[in-house]
C-alpha cells in the first residue's frame, strides 16, 4: 500500500503510468479493487477474486458493493455516501468457505479518474498477533522450563537416590515408621518430576524418541487399560478407520494423551456414560479456523476422542489449553493437563482443536500428520526397564564409563552401578572422560553420560566415540537437554535416553536392558 502511495504521489504523468500502476495493482499480495469515480468496479487483483471464489465473478462496471455480504454492504453504501470508511467490511464468500473481516484503504489515484480499495484481512493479522503472543508466552516458559529442568532434576535425583541407600539401611528396614517417612520423600520427588515433565511438556521441550505407530493398535492397546480405570458406569467404544494408518510419535507421549483425555472424560461424566475413540483421516485443501490455532492445508490422520459428560462452558473454552488454567479447582487440577496434550501434539507436528456444548459432551480431535504407506519407521531406542521387569543377576564384566558433572549425582550412580556388578570408570566432564580414556587405554562397553555439561556435550562426546569404538552403546541421561529436543533420538544409531530425575534402581535397570548380564556368575563389589 505505501509503494502505491509513494507511485502516486511521486510519479510523473507519462503514458507509462497507468501500465505501471495496473501492474502493481495486479501483483498485489492483498486483495484490491479498482473503482471508478462512480465507485463502479473498474478491476479486481487476483488476490480478490481468488478469495471471493468463482461463484462470484467480478465484471467491470458492476456495483462495487455487491461484493459485500448483506450488513457489510450498507455500510459500503454510507461510505461511498460520503460518510466514514467502515472499520471492517466482510466479502460475500461463497458457503464453505472461511470468512473473515477485511479492513478497507481508499487511495485516490492521479487526475481524480478512480480510486483503489485495499483490503487487509483483519483475521490474519490478529491471528498473527495471537501467534506472536503466544511464541513470546511459550519462549518465556520454555526459557523458565529449561532453566529450571536441569538443576531441579539434578537435585530430586540426588534425594532420590539418597532415599533409595537410606531405605536399604538396616536402621530403615527395622524400623516401619522410618521407612514410611522416607517413601514420602520418595513420593514427593517423584511428584516435583512430574511437575517439572509437565511444564516441558507444554513449553515443548522434551526429548522425544518418534518412531512409526500403528494408530489402531496404539488406540486398541490403550483400550484395555482404560476400562478397569474408567469404571463400571462408563462405556468404552472403539470406531476404528479401515485401512488403518500410522503416525511418526513418540508412542509414550501418544498414550500419554489419550490417558490424559480419557481422565478429563471420566470426571466429566460422574454419573456415567460413553467415551468413544475414533480415528479417521481429513484432507484439508484450504486452512481450518480453529482453536487454539488454525489447522494448515494437508493429509492428516485423526484421533477422537468423545464423551457423553456435561460438557465445557462457552466461556471456559477459549483457554483450556492455557498451562496452569483450570476448571476444577475444588477437584485439585493443576491446570496443566490439557496445555501438556496440547505441547505434546504440537511438538510431534500436529494439532488439537476441541467442540462442546454445556450438557452435550465434548469432543477432542487430534490430527497428526499422515505418514505415506512407503515409509519405514526408524529404529526405536531401548525401552527403559523396570527394576521389577530387568533381568537379576551379576551384571558380568562390562566397562561402564560414566560422566557426570553433578559430584553429589556422580558418587550415587558410581555406587549403584558397582553394587550391580559393574566396572565403572567416573569422570567429571567430556574432556576428563576423553583423558580417562588416554591414560588407561579404556575401552567401554557402555557411555552413560549427563547431556547439558561445561564444555563438550554428552551429545559431542558420544559422538566423538562412536568412530573409535563402534560397538560401545550408549545411554544419556537429562532433565532438559536442547541438543537432543532439537534432533530428538532418531537417526541410523539412535543412543538409549533415561529422563532425570531416576532413582538408582531405574539407573542399574536401564543399564541391564542396554547390557544383558553375560558371563560366570561373580560377586558384586562392595559399595563405593
């Protein structure tokens, strides 16, 4: 619009003129409109006529406000009246299609013989502006999140730990109401943990291992373990599209979601009723307005899920996915919930948008992007053990090279790791493990390293390695670690990941997963 004003107001009469201001006009990215004196339709930009569609062809000559919807056309009317320009008018779009209000710019043109009517599409730019608050709102969470993810997580493994040796004490073991105390220190941290997941999870910084997922098996194995948990008043069915398709997630985090609804689902019908998974697939040739965001043009594969409950109030809708935002105070929600959902999805690609009327239920539908018939999923990372499920036994004679920076972190995993049986080599840093290396000629079976360290990375470190010792696994270990957010765990070799916090007990597991026991049985060392 300023070219146009700078064109008009700058250039010198010619016969040149009126080409260059007709080819301006038409490469408009905005739709425009070219009126004559009369406010008659001399021309329309492609742009325009691109978003009025072909039910409505513009023709020179034509009565301008026909363009216009119904209200929007009497105030066309007052304003070419002389009265003042309207604030919004809205184009008579065809049925189906999005319509949203377009803000109108007269500009006269030189010698008085037209005018031109730009229109700037108010939707977009206040969806922009609802988009850059909420990037500004989610870099400011995501900042605390991760400033805060590390050391917290650091300190709740030390406690956990600590925990863990103190309830082996013999002093523990005699006494029950010591015991008891201790689990409650145990139950807390595992508690600040989640807290912790949770807000990475929404800021959309957490270490994630996609791989492809059969959508109908992930939601058919998850069926089984919401019906013992949803109660005999709620029913649960399953609408399962066929052929099924697949979706490149974290399938953790997918049956976190569904969990994560289908308890929203529960409290919201006390008295019973019917929650339905259903999935399905939608291509979009045009952008969905929706909430929280509008859904882009593409293939998509979708999950429902749908209750019978009471439903959500109009005006509780628009922020339910906001983090710490809750409707059930008095039931002791958190408010992070559905902002969690909402993270999740969205750093795996896809979306969430929600439909409710108060008595009616409430439906959430999850697209995720449709992944071809052709792809092949990546190799996923070991699954973490259990310390109930890992195999017992000595843990033979591998060489465990351990790095980690947190000295307090360092000595309770040096010990826990030895107590299994283990050789372990400790080094503080990336650069003291490289040192390490050199100066006893170690040659690891295993790197179980800290990500986010002084200097070199866990991430760096590993693959400095990997070329000098091919066979050696590795195990990372973080409460918040961007190098890894950003590449997540895919890839030819994808290293193994345990989340701080972890007790000592998930450590040894995790390990024993990665390296089966093997070997003549032996003592295991004494603690370190």
């Amino acid at each position: 619009m300023r070219l146009i004003e700078r064109w008009t107001d700058h250039r010198g009469k010619g016969r040149g003129r009126r080409g260059g201001l007709e080819a301006l006009f038409a490469g408009l990215p905005e739709a425009a409109l070219w009126l004559d004196p009369a406010w008659q339709v001399r021309d329309a930009n492609a742009a325009l006529r691109l978003a009025l569609g072909p039910a409505l062809p513009v023709r020179p000559g034509m009565a301008a406000h026909r363009l216009f919807d119904g209200e929007s056309q009497a105030a066309f009317r007052a304003w070419q009246g002389g009265g003042a320009a309207p604030a919004e008018l809205w184009l008579a779009v065809p049925e189906g299609r999005a319509r949203s209000p377009m803000a109108p710019h007269r500009i006269g043109l030189p010698g008085g013989d037209a005018v031109l009517l730009l229109q700037q599409d108010l939707a977009q730019r206040q969806s922009l502006v609802a988009r850059l608050a909420e990037a500004d709102r989610l870099q400011a969470l995501g900042t605390l999140a991760g400033g805060i993810a590390h050391d917290f997580n650091n300190l709740l493994s030390v406690v956990l730990g600590a925990t863990e040796d103190a309830l082996r004490h013999p002093g523990a073991t005699a006494d029950p109401g010591l015991a008891a105390e201790l689990g409650q220190v145990q139950a807390a941290a595992r508690r600040g943990a989640a807290l912790v997941q949770q807000m990475l999870a929404y800021a959309r910084q957490q270490v994630l291992a996609p791989r492809l997922v059969s959508l109908n098996a992930a939601v058919e194995g998850m069926a089984s373990l919401l019906r013992p948990l949803l109660g005999r008043g709620i029913s649960l069915e399953l609408e399962l599209d066929q052929p099924g398709r697949s979706v490149l997630i974290d399938p953790s985090e997918l049956d976190r979601v569904l969990m994560n609804l289908a308890m929203n689902a529960r409290q919201a019908m006390p008295e019973g009723g019917r929650l339905t998974l259903r999935t399905g697939r939608a291509l979009l040739l045009q952008p969905e307005p929706a909430a929280p965001e509008d859904i882009p043009p593409g293939r998509w594969t979708v999950l429902e899920v749908e209750d019978t409950g009471q439903g959500i109030p109009p005006a509780l809708l628009p922020r339910i996915f906001e983090p710490f935002f809750t409707g059930r105070p008095q039931q002791g929600g958190t408010g992070l919930g559905l902002a969690t959902v909402h993270g999740i999805l969205r750093q795996s690609g896809g979306f969430i948008t929600v439909r409710s009327r108060p008595g009616q239920g409430t439906c959430f539908r999850i697209l995720l992007p449709r992944v071809e018939a052709g792809a092949r999923p990546a190799p996923p990372p070991a699954a973490a053990a259990s310390a109930s499920t890992a195999p017992g036994g000595p843990a033979g004679p591998h060489t465990l090279l351990l790095v980690e920076d947190e000295a307090p972190l360092r000595r309770l995993a040096e010990r826990a790791l030895r107590r299994a049986g283990w050789t372990v080599e400790v080094a503080e840093d990336a650069e003291a493990a490289l040192a390490l290396i050199e100066s006893k000629r170690l040659s690891p079976a295993l790197l179980v390293s800290d990500v986010v360290m002084p200097g070199m990375d866990g991430v760096a470190l590993a693959r400095l390695l990997r070329p000098r010792f091919p066979d050696m696994a590795v195990l990372l270990v973080s409460g918040y670690a961007p190098s890894m957010v950003e590449d997540g765990l895919a890839g030819a070799s994808p290293p193994h990941f345990l989340a701080k916090p972890y007790a000592p007990a998930e450590l040894v597991a995790q390990v024993r997963a990665i390296l089966p026991p093997e070997g003549p049985p032996e003592m295991a060392p004494a603690a370190g």
